[in-house]
C-alpha cells in the first residue's frame, strides 16, 4: 500500500480532495432552497440591488432611482453579490423584493445567488486544505480539516441565508496563513503584503477588525524586541500600509460623503445592545449561563430559576435586554428613509456615549458578562445539528491548546496564525452580545487548530 501512495501520490492527493468537494456539494445542495431573507442579511442584498440597479452603494430598502448612499454597513460582500447579478440578472425585470422573497417569478435568480455562495464554500474548503499544508505538513490532517470546514453546519447555513460569515471566513483564513508565513518564510516581503490584501478584505466585511492591527503591533513589537531586528518592523508596516491603504478609499469616500472617516456605521448599535445587557440582576447573571447553553441548558431553567430571571434574554421580547434597545434605536430615528440615513452618525455617537456611561456605572457586571458571553460564542456546531452540546466547545477549546502549546514552544508561527480568531473572540466577548454566528468566520482556523491537536505534534517554524 505504501508502494502504491509513494508511486501515485500526487494523483491520489487529486482524488480525495476532489472526493471532499464533491461530499461539500451534496451536503449543501439538500439546503440550497428559495427562502425568506430577514435581519442583516436583507441590509446586503438591498446593498447589492443598488448597486446593481443604480450603481449606489446603500442598504435602503426603497426601489428608486433617487436612492442616496449609505455607509451602515461594510461592502464587500454587496458588492460581489452585484457582479454577480449584473452577470445574470437582468435589470429590467429585476426587483428588490425578489432577491428577498420566494417569489415563484424569482426562483431562479434565487438559487443562483445560492450557488455563487455554495462556490465561496468550494474555495474556503479548499483554501483551507492549502492553509493545512502549510500548517499541517504532508499528511492526513489538512484532509480532516477542509473536510470538516467543507461539511461544517454554520457554513452551510451560510449558503442560504446571506449574511457575510462566509465570505469574512475566507480573508481571516488568508490572512492568518500568511501570518504564518511572514515568520516561517524567507519570501516574507511577498506574503505581508498578501497578509494586507486578506487583512483589508476582512475589515471591509467585518469592520470590527479595524483594530486588528493594534494586536499586530504589540505582536510584531515583542518579535522586534525579542530578535533584536528591525525585520519584524518592516513586516508589520508593510501590512499595515497595505491593509489600511485599501480600507481608507472607502473611508475616504464616507468622509466625503457623511463627514466620517468609517468603515460602517453599526459600532454604536452594538454597544448599546451590550451596555443594556449590563443592567440585568445578579439572579438574571446566573440563569444567563443556562441561557446560553444550547440543548439541556433551557430546560433546567424551570428547575433553578423563577420567570422573571430569564424572560429579557427572549430575543422577541419587547422588554427585553435585545428587543427593547432595537426598539429604542428605531424610535430614535425621525423621518423618511433619507433623513435617517444623515441621522446616523449623530445618533451612533449618542449611542456610544450613553453606552459608555452605562458600562462604566456597571463595570463589574460587564466584566463579569464578558465570560459569560465568551461561553455564548464559543458554541460552534462540528458536524451536525443535533451534535452534543459539548462537542460544541471542541473548537476553542482546540485552539487554546494550540495556542498554549504554541506559546510553550515559542512558536511564533503558530502564535501569529491564532492571533485573528483570539482578537475576533476576545473583541466579541468585550463588546457585544455575542451569538455563535459570531464565530462562524472562525471555523477554517479553528479546524486547522483541532487538526493539529489530533495530529499532536508542533511543527517548528523553519525557513526555505
């Protein structure tokens, strides 16, 4: 047998990978379906009709030539979405509503859109088989991990419901490779400035990375200072420059427009729906833990808590920690579509203050909830739906055994290839309400992560 790998090898490599894809395919086609669009994704697809009809870039939902642009949310993935429905959609008889509704008239546009998200599957299973080899070496564990990426429940989901977890999936991969690479390669030049390219893509998916690049700094300078280097430095400004060069034309373009230098407009939002949260009592902080537990954790609630200690945390209540924030927010907002659009800025600041004023009366609390929601985020489903809670933490908990490991070793590669999805995880613990979806950009480093757990080796970081 080992005769017959070593003679046909690298066919053999070709076949099981094309086996993996071929399994991702069927996996996700008994998903791929018509369906209702809500929440977020709504926002992108509204954004990606605009600029495919009007060629403004603007989450309002209001079908007219007249449309203003906005800067709510991050463009990325909008934008892709309009190339590809000027390559099959025609615009005379393309509508807002039916990127958004099961119309029967708008099925096949529908399910093409779904397609172009199943592709982005393909290649993050693919990439991250590229990523494995490069982590992992020559041998059974980058399979593992593009297969469990290819296969994985949340980006799967992601296929049809359109919000940006899986295209923010592919950048962070990329960037957290070539991370990697900056240290363990002589061609270091080459990959800093491919790990800005993948580190602009992200901010511009998921502006909550904009301060990614103070994590990089303190890990670049500890390099610097440990080597006694002026390399480490170069690396870092050529990220840096890169990166926050293809960010500011956007920037430019809503400072121009709005008067802010912004990637989107959501931070203060967000923080207000955390800062709310701050306010619960000690009793609702208990029964959280259950809350947040998926499966058994609800129903013990009945046996330990009384109503009145978890009925906020219902997402649809309207007094609730969630549902009452949103509601506030919206009562904040006066006017039509386009006044609300030049209320944005005034009213994130204001929500950003109040939220601030908030956390700083409740300090503890916050504190004491950024475990509790660093526990909410770190459910990701594995392999199926009905997976057992605990395989849920496999994950996190791979990767900080990785990290601890790596840390141990002083292995800087591996250090700098989990330092994305720690900053992703640690910023959402801190500062939102983090929901698993949340993490779902984190599956491809995380399998790379629990991969190299199950081959239980290191490798040292070495140069070609």
């Amino acid at each position: 047998m080992k005769k017959f790998w070593y003679q046909h090898q690298s066919w053999a490599r070709i076949v099981i990978l094309l086996l993996i894809l071929i399994s991702v395919i069927i996996n996700a086609v008994d998903e791929i379906q018509p369906r209702m669009v809500e929440d977020d994704a709504r926002h992108n697809l509204a954004m990606a009709y605009n600029k495919f009809q009007y060629g403004v870039i603007s989450d309002l939902r209001t079908d007219s030539p007249e449309i203003v642009p906005t800067y709510r949310r991050e463009p990325l993935y909008s934008v892709l979405l309009s190339g590809v429905l000027s390559a099959i959609a025609d615009p005379e008889t393309t509508t807002h509503d039916c990127l958004t509704e099961p119309e029967p008239a708008c099925v096949p546009l529908q399910l093409k859109l779904q397609w172009f998200n199943l592709l982005l599957l393909l290649a993050l299973t693919l990439a991250t088989f590229l990523a494995g080899r490069v982590i992992l070496g020559d041998n059974f564990a980058p399979y593992l991990a593009s297969l469990l990426v290819g296969l994985s429940p949340g980006l799967t989901d992601a296929v049809n419901n359109f919000y940006t977890e899986l295209i923010a999936a592919l950048p962070l991969l990329i960037l957290s490779t070539c991370l990697y690479l900056t240290v363990t390669r002589r061609k270091w030049q080459l990959y800093a400035i491919a790990a800005g390219g993948a580190f602009a893509a992200l901010m511009l998916t998921k502006a909550v990375f904009l301060y990614f690049g103070l994590f990089l700094c303190l890990a670049f300078m500890i390099h610097s200072w440990q080597k006694h280097s002026w390399q480490p430095l170069k690396t870092l400004a050529i990220i840096l420059i890169v990166a926050y060069s293809i960010t500011g034309l956007w920037m430019t373009r809503n400072y121009l427009n709005f008067g802010v230098a912004k990637i989107s407009g959501r931070g203060g939002e967000v923080l207000a729906i955390r800062a709310k949260f701050s306010e619960m009592s000690w009793s609702e902080y208990r029964a959280s833990w259950l809350v947040f537990t998926p499966g058994y954790g609800k129903p013990l609630l009945n046996s330990f808590f009384e109503l009145e200690d978890y009925t906020r945390f219902d997402r649809g209540n309207p007094e609730g920690f969630y549902r009452s924030t949103k509601n506030r927010i919206e009562e904040m907002r006066q006017g039509d579509a386009i006044d609300k659009v030049y209320q944005q800025q005034e009213i994130d600041d204001r929500l950003k203050a109040e939220s601030v004023q908030t956390i700083k009366q409740n300090w503890f609390k916050h504190l004491a909830l950024s475990a509790t929601f660093a526990y909410r985020g770190s459910f990701v489903r594995m392999v199926a739906e009905n997976s057992l809670v605990p395989t849920r933490l496999v994950y996190f908990i791979s990767l900080f055994t990785v990290l601890g490991m790596a840390l141990r070793h002083q292995d800087l590669g591996l250090i700098l290839f989990a330092l994305p999805a720690l900053y992703s995880y640690s910023i959402h613990a801190v500062a939102s309400h983090y929901i698993s979806r949340f993490s779902v950009p984190l599956i491809p480093c995380l399998a790379i992560a629990f991969a190299l757990l199950i081959l239980q080796k290191f490798k040292k970081p070495h140069r070609n």
